[in-house]
C-alpha cells in the first residue's frame, strides 16, 4: 500500500475504547448493581469489548461470588433499538428452551449505558467448540438450528438489518471506495473481479427464486457455539454472541459449518439437515446459496477490517491489511469464488 493510503497512516484520533480502562468496566456495572471484586479478564472479541468479571460474593462464610462477562457495545455500530432487538430476539429463543445465552435483565433493562458506552451483562457460560468432525454433534447443532429459524419465522426484525447483495455486497464496495483503502495497483483488478462475481451472486439468487428470509443468528461459525459433553448437566450446544443477527436464507446458519473438501461437506451437510428436518423443513433450493453467500461474506470481511481500522487493535491484529499482497489474495480467492458458484451446488 502507498504511504498515503489510509490504512498506512498513523492514527492519531482517540478511540473511544481507549477510554474503556478498567475502572470504567468496574464502575459501570456498580451502576447496575454488580460489583467486582476486582478480578477482570479481557475475552477475546475484535468488534466488541468483552470482560469476564468475577462479582463479590455475597455475606456468608465460604460464599463464592459468580461470575459474569460484560459486553461493551462498539460505539456507532448498532443504535439501542437495534440492540434491543437482539436481545428479544434472545430472550424470545431462551422462552422456547433453547440453549442460547442472553443478556441479563438488570434494573428492568438488558441494555445499560455508562460514561458514553452502551454494555449488558450475561451469565458466564463454559464449554468447548464442538467437534464437527463428529455426524452425531452436527445433527444435535441441526435441531437446534431448526428450532432457532422457528422462533426467528415467527416474525421480523424492524431495525435490524438483512442480508442481501446490497447490504454485503455493494455497500461493502463502497465503503472501500469512498476510504480508498484499494492500493491504486490492485484497485482496477479488484473492482473487476467484484462485479464480476456479483453478477453470478445475482444469477444465482434469481434462479433460485424467491426464498423465505427468517431472522437468523447471523454469524453461526463454531467458535459461537460452546459445546458442554454429554454427561454434564446442560450437554450440547450452547449458542453465544447474536450481534450480528440480521434477516437472510436459513442456510446462511448452516453454510459456516463446513469445512474440507466436497466429500467431506456433503456429509457435514447431510448431517446438520437430518438433524434440522427433525422439527422443520429445509428448503433444499437454498443450498444453490451457500457459494453465493460465501462470496458475500468475502467481501464484507474486507470491508468490516476498513471500518475499524481506527481502532488500535486492528492495525495490530491485521497488520497485512491493505497491502497489494492481501488485495491480490482477495482477487484471486474472488475468481476462485466465481469458478465454486458455476459447479453444482451441494446437495442433502
């Protein structure tokens, strides 16, 4: 990248989290009424800022306090409705007994505010990433899956946004445009092969037809499942972490569970839909998406790195960002993407 590019220069800006110390942690949940007794540890979130804090523990010889994480909602991302909807959204699938952790209610509210930041609270909750490698744990994470897009049909998100061409795709292409983080020796490059492959991505969705959007969980990777062993008290998956819950194709909560080559994704596939079609049906026209959507995905990640490069952990976690060399890597895993979304799509 040239020495002007944006994502070269030093930033001299504050970030607002450089304001988050851990006075303000502790300050702010005594605001709700939790006070720690002084044990904090950072979690490991890059978009939000996320503590596990130990409380102090109530009168009585031998009490133990409990244990609580806290998350720090990054400033400007979501307006509170937005994460207010998360959150019913949540406490909507925990009414249904499903294994998700949600926010705290706490002086009435699951959504608090201190000193400029917008936080909640949640229990702690242990457990491992699932073995996806084991049929019989992906079709246990499919009936829950099944059981989440139930509840998530039942009606729509108002503030929350939807997954679409636009809103990954196009918006995403403009964002990096309008900051000029495109090296101007790939930027021609890249732009080709953008439009290129959302000109499948749009071919693919119209012949597919029309599809049922659900709200969805959004971001259903493994490392947002925890995984309690059969034997313990609440085994199976507990899913954690709806930030980016948005409307879309229930197969955008099935396609990040895939890994390997084909072989190996049919079968993962047959069995997260076994396990789905136990309480719902799958509409098996949706798996002609999961290239299209991974493309998607592509794209916003590149775009999702440019809006927080501000934030210092950013430049220092992904220090290759911008550079001709990753906007290279993007053009050619773009074209790869164009060649997986004219194969055949994965069958179940």
């Amino acid at each position: 990248m040239t020495e002007n590019h944006p994502a070269a220069a030093t930033q001299e800006a504050v970030h607002a989290y450089e304001k988050l110390t851990p006075d303000v942690v502790l300050d702010a949940l005594a605001g709700v009424g939790l006070y720690g007794d002084g044990r904090l540890m950072a979690l490991s979130s890059y978009e939000n800022r996320v503590y596990q804090i130990h409380l102090e523990p109530p009168a009585g010889a031998g009490a133990v306090g409990d244990i609580v994480v806290a998350k720090f909602y990054r400033p400007g991302r979501w307006s509170d409705a937005q994460i207010l909807e998360e959150h019913a959204f949540a406490a909507e699938l925990m009414a249904a007994e499903i294994p998700v952790v949600g926010a705290l209610v706490l002086n009435g509210s699951t959504l608090h505010h201190f000193d400029g930041f917008s936080f909640s609270v949640s229990p702690r909750r242990g457990g491992r990433r699932p073995e996806l490698e084991d049929f019989n744990v992906l079709e246990w994470i499919g009936r829950f899956l099944a059981r989440i897009h139930t509840v998530g049909s039942s009606r729509h998100f108002e503030h929350r946004p939807a997954l679409n061409l636009q809103t990954f795709g196009h918006a995403s292409r403009d964002v990096l445009l309008a900051g000029h983080y495109l090296p101007l020796d790939m930027e021609s490059r890249w732009l080709k092969a953008f439009e290129e492959a959302m000109k499948v991505v749009q071919a693919v969705f119209d012949s597919v037809g029309d599809i049922r959007t659900l709200r969805l969980h959004g971001d259903c990777h493994p490392g947002n499942i925890l995984w309690t062993p059969e034997g313990v008290e609440g085994a199976g998956p507990h899913f954690v972490d709806l930030d980016d819950a948005r409307s879309g194709p229930a197969v955008q909560d099935l396609w990040m569970l895939l890994s390997g080559e084909r072989a190996q994704c049919l079968r993962q596939l047959g069995a997260l839909v076994d396990g789905y079609e136990e309480f719902r049906a799958f509409d098996r026209r949706e798996l002609a998406l999961i290239e299209p959507l991974r493309t998607l995905r592509l794209v916003h990640y590149s775009a999702w790195l440019a809006q927080r490069w501000q934030d210092p952990i950013f430049p220092i976690n992904f220090p290759w960002f911008g550079s001709s060399d990753y906007w290279k890597g993007q053009v050619d895993m773009l074209q790869e993407q164009l060649e997986a979304m004219q194969e055949a799509p994965l069958v179940a």
